[in-house]
C-alpha cells in the first residue's frame, strides 16, 4: 500500500514538476534526464525496449558511468562539438552523424564500445569517442543573451533529424568528422592505416574559407623545432648547415596532406601525424621556410581531415544547401535513412 501511494506521488510530482519544466525547456533538463536514468537501471544494460535507445556513456570529467536516452546525449554531443552560431542544416548534419558515430558504437548493436573505458558505450572525451558537455557547460560557454537561442536551434537540430543515420550498404557509416579541411577532405585510406571505407575519400571543399584553420603560418624558435625531436631515443641531428632543417617530405597524400616525411641525417621515417603530434601542428597539411631564427610552418586546416568539415558544412549550409547534401558531399555514396533496428547485424568494424 505504502508502495503504491508513493507510486502516485511520484506519478505527481512529474506531472507537476518535471513534465511542465522539460516542456518548458529549461536548462538543466538534458543533465537531469541523465541522473534519473542513471539511479534507474543496472549498470551495463542498454536496451532500445521502451521507444528509446539507452547508452551508457564514461562521463570523463566526473570519472563516473551514466545512462542517457540517445537523443538527450545528442543535445549536448552537437553543442560540444560544433559552434552553437552555425546554420542549423550544419547543426542537423552535425547530429545525424554524431548519432551514427554513437549507435555503431553501442555494444547492444555489436560494436566495440568506449576502447578506453570498458563497459561503455562512448566516453566524453572527443580525443577517444566524442565530445559532450553538460548543458550548465553550453551556458557558461554561449554568449549571455543567446543561450535560450542556441539551446532551442541544437535541440531542433537534434529533434528534426531524429533516428536519422548515414548507412552504406545497409550498415551504419564509419561518421567521422573534424574542424577544417582547408580545402579538400582526406582519404580515410591515406589519414589512417587499413583499407578505408568507400565513402571515406578525398573530396573537394570550399567551404571552410571562414575558419581561422583554414590558412595558417606558425612561426617555432629553431632551437624548440630541434628541442621538440630530443623525446626520440636516439637523438637525430635535425638541422645541417646554416640552420637548414633536415626535413623532407617523401609521400603526399591526393588531398596534399604529408604521409611521410624523413627527419635527420642519416633520415629516419616518419609519418604525417607522428611529425604532426611532433610539432604540436593542427594538421597533416603543412609546408615550411626557415625566417631568420624561426622556422614558419604554413598549415591547412585542423583535425584529420576525414569524413565531414565542419566548417565546410557550416559553409555549404550558408549557400543554401541542406543537412542531406552537405552529408552527401562529404559521405560520398552513403544514404541518409532511419537507423537499422536492433540486431539488423550493423556492427562496427
Ligand atoms: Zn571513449
Ligand atoms: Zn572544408
């Protein structure tokens, strides 16, 4: 009886309380979600039983485990990962593929879950899975005045594309995605090891013009250039005569991108991102000169350079094309459809 009567009151009190403050689309709605569903179901059950799809996702701040409804983590996964201020076909491309990127990973569905983290589906930190913030974060973040404004254009962004994935071949599409280009995308089969999909391929984009990435020269003292190589075990002599840097590259990938380059005399190999992690460089795309005691590298672009640009999105949707077009732009081939149900063998590979 005593269980029944606080049955009804809770019943009450989300009547009153909750239902008219997630309607009346408050700030901390999206966080609150997250700890009610967290409270409320055994750790590592993910189900898709009650309408929605819950994940289990490594909050990397907290170091702690919660379970979010898909389509609330997408809320705050788009506001993390692209500006609030973009057009918002760009914001619903941004949530098309980041809800890809997250049911290819969700173990329920066969994929391989947070690698880091094992037991989840996705953790937060966007050097691993994707990024997510809390929605007090968004705020903090978002320009007073334009909170509300940001809020209502990501959740419309989220609620307008809702269950839409990007699939090849019946599967859910490898969405990966970064900042800027710089004026053509890479080949998944270049940026990483392996084969790469076949949507994953270079393709042009002038879009991104807008980003600062899209050009950029940073100038490095030559004594840090040589200082960034001294973590090697072996350490190379990195400038011959005068200063000149030993550096040349022996492979560029179609997109212009350096694959290979050889460091040092005697040379020694390395790869485009080895050198680019090096160097603290935001991307693969890079040339450069020596000016006085600095050498200045020229960069294109931020991020890998594989799958969507974010900001060429943000471009194409400026010039009026829609979130479908710019996905199929950057996923050549792929479709954009309602996600495979559960246990249709979509896995990730
Ligand atoms: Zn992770
Ligand atoms: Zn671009």
């Amino acid at each position: 009886m005593l269980k029944l009567l606080s049955m009804h009151f809770l019943c009450l009190l989300v009547a009153l309380v909750f239902l008219p403050a997630a309607l009346a689309g408050n700030w901390w709605h999206w966080d609150d979600q997250l700890k009610e569903q967290s409270n409320g179901k055994p750790a590592g059950e993910s189900n898709e039983l009650d309408g929605g799809t819950l994940l289990r996702i490594y909050l990397t701040g907290e170091q702690t485990a919660a379970e979010m409804e898909l389509e609330d983590y997408l809320v705050g996964v788009v506001a993390a990962e692209m500006p609030a201020s973009f057009h918002l076909e760009a914001l619903k491309a941004q949530a098309v593929v980041a809800r890809t990127y997250a049911l290819r990973k969700m173990t329920a569905r066969g994929g391989s879950g947070c690698r880091s983290h094992p037991g989840a589906d996705l953790c937060t930190d966007s050097t691993c899975c994707q990024a997510w913030e809390k929605g007090s974060v968004s705020l903090e973040k978002w320009p007073p005045g334009k909170d509300s404004f940001y809020l209502q254009r990501i959740r419309e962004a989220v609620s307008s594309t809702r269950g839409l994935v990007i699939t090849f071949e019946q599967e859910l599409a490898e969405a990966v995605y970064h900042s800027t280009c710089g004026g053509m995308t890479e080949a998944a089969s270049d940026a990483w090891s392996g084969g790469g999909s076949p949507y994953l391929q270079a393709v042009e984009c002038t879009y991104c013009s807008h980003s600062t990435y899209y050009r950029r020269e940073t100038a490095m003292p030559l004594t840090a250039y040589a200082a960034a190589f001294k973590m090697e075990k072996e350490a190379l002599p990195v400038l011959g005569e005068g200063n000149v840097p030993l550096l040349e590259v022996t492979a560029r990938s179609k997109s212009g991108r350096n694959l290979l380059l050889e460091l040092g005399a005697p040379g020694r190999t390395y790869s485009g991102n080895e050198m680019r992690n090096f160097l603290g460089l935001p991307s693969t795309h890079f040339h450069w000169r020596v000016e006085g005691n600095s050498i200045v590298f020229s960069t294109r672009g931020h991020g890998h350079g594989v799958g969507m640009c974010q900001y060429g999105a943000d471009g194409m949707a400026a010039e009026g094309h829609g979130f479908i077009e710019i996905l199929e732009h950057y996923y050549g081939g792929v479709t954009v459809e309602e996600a495979p149900p559960l246990g249709s063998g979509t896995t990730e590979r």
